[in-house]
C-alpha cells in the first residue's frame, strides 16, 4: 500500500490547524506550523485573500482533516463510512467511534505512543499484543472488554523503559484504562461522541458521501 511521504506538517497547514501528526514536535518551538500557518505551496501565503469556499469544498476540507488525524486512506475511509451507515445511530458519531476504536488510536490515546503514526509504527513490528495474543495490524478494531499491553520482550527496550516514566495516567480518556506500571492498558467501553476530543462536523462528511 503507498504512503504519504511528505512533510506531515503540510497536511496541517492545509487544512489551517494543528493535527498533532508529529507527536510531541507539534507542542515545541520547532513546528512548522507554528512557523506558517498559511497553505502549504506557491501562492500560500494569498490563501486567505481567496473567494470564500464552496459547500463542496468545506464538506471536503473536513473529510480530508479527519483522514489525515488518523492516517488512513480514501478506499478505507470509504469502508469506514459505509460500516458505519449499517449500524444505528448517526452515521457521523459511528463513523468516529469506529476511527477511534482503531488499534493504533487506542495506543495513541493511552499514551504508549507519541503520535498515531509512531504507533503504527509500533504495532507493525510487533511490539503490542492484545488479549495476550501479538498483532501487528493498525487497522484492528477493539472492542469493550479488550486488554492491550507492550509485550514482555519489547518492556526490556530502551525507547519503552524511557516511554514508562512519562506516561501519565490522569490524561487517558474515560473510556479508557491505563497501567501505567505494567505498560498496559483496558477498553472499559466504546466512546461517546462527547468523549471524543475532536474539533469538527462529522455531518459534513455525511453529506460529502450522499451527494
């Protein structure tokens, strides 16, 4: 599958507000965005004296922020999207819920990775087993109940030694359990939409998809 090689710091100046794709770079005085806020490319910086946006190109703008939040491309996202309209409930709050239940955001959201992208990363080279069997697929969705730890061979690393002491238990959503001791984590239960910490209209994505 191809990925987006690029600086991921264009992706946030595209779509004018910090995606935190860089982890803890995104919180210090070197992000790009920080820097420039304005589009990425020639005639970025006259962005803003443009026309104002169509309601296509809004209802675009946020389906291609909430991809780029959580790293998937256009043929999953798609998936996404149809599961989520054959599940009761609101199309926008299941699609989110399920987004948020992806392996790599659980990770991310326990505080056992720095960015989605690091715990892709992660996961695709074993380091993170759930339910005391190793998985190494980013895409796997959780469920309530699930338990997710570092696998004993990988506590012994240095990256997740240094990791440990950093984690903070205090941040980890409600839905959510952390040990931070023994570098594990609980699905307690599937997030609300209110649980979700994200900044956007998922119905605007909704109507992106029924046009």
């Amino acid at each position: 599958m191809a990925r987006y090689v690029d600086s991921v710091c264009k992706q946030c100046r595209r779509e004018g507000e910090k995606l935190f794709l860089k982890g803890d770079r995104c919180f210090s005085p070197k992000c790009a965005f920080d820097k420039r806020s304005y589009p990425p490319g020639l005639h970025g910086r006259q962005a803003q004296f443009r026309r104002k946006e169509s309601d296509y190109g809004v209802q675009l703008r946020e389906k291609q922020k909430v991809r780029r939040l959580y790293g998937v491309f256009e043929r999953q996202f798609r998936r996404y999207f149809a599961q989520a309209q054959r599940h009761k409930g609101l199309t926008g709050e299941n699609m989110l819920i399920i987004l948020e239940s992806r392996l790599d955001n659980v990770i991310y959201r326990l505080g056992l990775a720095s960015s989605r992208a690091q715990a892709r990363q992660l996961i695709s080279h074993g380091h993170f087993e759930v339910n005391d069997g190793k998985t190494n697929v980013p895409a796997y969705l959780v469920s309530a109940g699930d338990k997710i730890a570092v696998c004993e061979s990988s506590k012994k690393k240095t990256f997740f030694k240094n990791f440990a002491k950093e984690l903070d238990e205090a941040r980890v959503p409600s839905w959510l359990r952390l040990d931070s001791k023994s570098l594990s984590g609980e699905v307690l239960s599937m997030p609300t939409r209110d649980q979700i910490d994200i900044t956007l209209n998922e119905q605007l994505i909704v109507e992106y998809y029924s046009r």
